[in-house]
C-alpha cells in the first residue's frame, strides 16, 4: 500500500473539503539542464487524493462534488491549509477554491 493511499484512508475531508497533492516541480529542462531549486516555480497542478462528501444547502440536503479521487486539478497561487503526515506534503482546500478540472 503506498503512502498516498494510506493517508486518504486516514484523513477523510468534511464537507467540500479537497485533499491534494501538488505535482512535484520540473527539476530538468526539456534539453537536459538542471533547473537550481531557486528558480524551479511552485507547480499549480495536483492530484485529488481524498474528497469530502459535498456542501449542505441550507434545507440539508448534500450538493455532490464535482472533483473525484484521481482527477488532476489546477490549484490556486496562494490558500489551502498544509498538512503532513509519513514524510508526504498535502494540502487541504475547498472545492470552490480549486480552479479547474485538467481532462488528459
């Protein structure tokens, strides 16, 4: 079982609530050159590791969540809270904070 699987399985988002991983940032150029970890940009794209049921209308009833696990998202700039467990970075945010879904 890997890591990431594991901690979905422990950390179970309430409400809207996402549960990312970012992609890890390009470390080489296209043509081989070493990127210096000072100029390697902060990578918006992440993978959906764990979601929440859904937002509640003020009459109860659940909206359902448009990200599933496994969809690539793009995130924004700034925001989520950051969370850390087995050596892993994740980061929690709300649905309505996410900024698109990424189709392959």
């Amino acid at each position: 079982m890997s890591v990431v699987s594991a901690v979905a399985k422990r950390i179970v988002p309430l409400f809207d609530r996402v549960l990312i991983q970012r992609a890890a940032a390009e470390t080489k150029t296209k043509g081989g050159l070493l990127i210096p970890e000072k100029a390697q940009s902060k990578n918006n794209e992440g993978v959906v590791v764990a979601v929440g049921p859904g937002a509640r209308t003020e009459s109860g009833d659940t909206v359902p969540m448009c990200v599933t696990v496994g969809d690539k998202v793009l995130l924004p700039e700034f925001g989520g809270a950051k969370i850390e467990m087995d050596g892993e970075e994740f980061q929690m945010f709300r649905e309505t904070d996410l900024v698109a879904r990424i189709n392959n």
